[in-house]
C-alpha cells in the first residue's frame, strides 16, 4: 500500500455516472478514493451504503467521494444504480488503477477495502496521501475514521480562515 506523504497515482476513469473522473482536476478539499473488492457483496454493499448515507456531510465538508474496484463498468454503473449512489464509482477491470495505489490481494487479485484521503496539490499536479483506512471487515470503523479525518480537516481549513 502507499504511505502517508506519498505521491498518489493519478486517475482518469469514466465513473457509474458517465462522467470522466480526473484525480488530478478536483479542487475539493480532499478526495475520498475508497477501493473495494467486488460489488454486490454483502460487505462491499454495506460500505457503499454507508458512504451514500454520509455523501452530503463529505460534500458539505468539501470532500469529494469516488469508489474504486476491479468490477467491469457495466456492472459498477448497476450496482451504483442499485445503491443509489450519488458519487461515481470506477470500474477497474485492468487493475491498473489499484495496481497504482497497491490495494490488490496477491493471489486473488481484487482489492482490499482501503481508503486513501488525497491532498489537492498545492504546487504543480501531483496530489499527496494524507491518511489511509484499511478494515477489510469493520465497515462502521472504516466509515467512522473517514469521517473523523475529513471533518479534522475542514475545522482545520475553517480555523485558519478565521
């Protein structure tokens, strides 16, 4: 997996919403990239909803949100329908994407429930890892210090506005 400070790879995917996603061109206070393994699974399904049920709170913070996993588009454009999720979520059936932020599980090769915050950049293009979640089955645990982190943040920014 990546480290705290690291570059993080750049992504530009079209998501389940059609759009084209670009790492690189968001200007939100952080970027949420939470990978997962397959969709339509009894875990992966519970994360999904629990990023959904708390979108707007990321979104009123600043954050923006986007899932990753090695599903094809297809069937990451049904299972955000399905979820009603009103954030994209990439479909990454080359890997390539969780290759780059190492997610993969060695002989299985679906990704493992990891989530990168990622810093805009503030010179140049590159964006930089500020904080990495990993629970594989604590899903409210994951969720929980997402949130944490991202509302740490924005206190931080709106202090420093002050």
């Amino acid at each position: 997996m990546l480290k705290v400070g690291d570059t993080a790879p750049p992504i530009d995917a079209v998501g389940s919403d059609g759009k084209r996603f670009v790492l690189y061109g968001q200007d939100s206070l952080c970027t949420v990239i939470y990978f997962f393994p397959k969709a339509f699974t009894p875990h992966c399904t519970a994360e999904t909803h629990e990023f959904r049920k708390h979108y707007v709170e990321l979104e009123l913070a600043g954050a923006t949100l986007v899932g990753v996993s090695t599903d094809d588009s297809d069937t990451q454009c049904r299972f955000a329908t399905k979820m009603g999720a009103p954030f994209p979520i990439l479909g990454d059936k080359d890997r390539s994407i969780c290759r780059a932020y190492d997610v993969l599980w060695p002989v299985i090769g679906i990704a493992h429930r990891v989530t990168y915050l990622v810093a805009p950049a503030q010179a140049g293009p590159a964006c930089t890892v500020e904080a990495i979640f990993h629970h594989e089955f604590d899903v409210g645990a994951h969720r929980d210090e997402v949130l944490r982190s991202v509302d740490a943040k924005f206190r931080a920014r709106q202090a420093s506005r002050s």
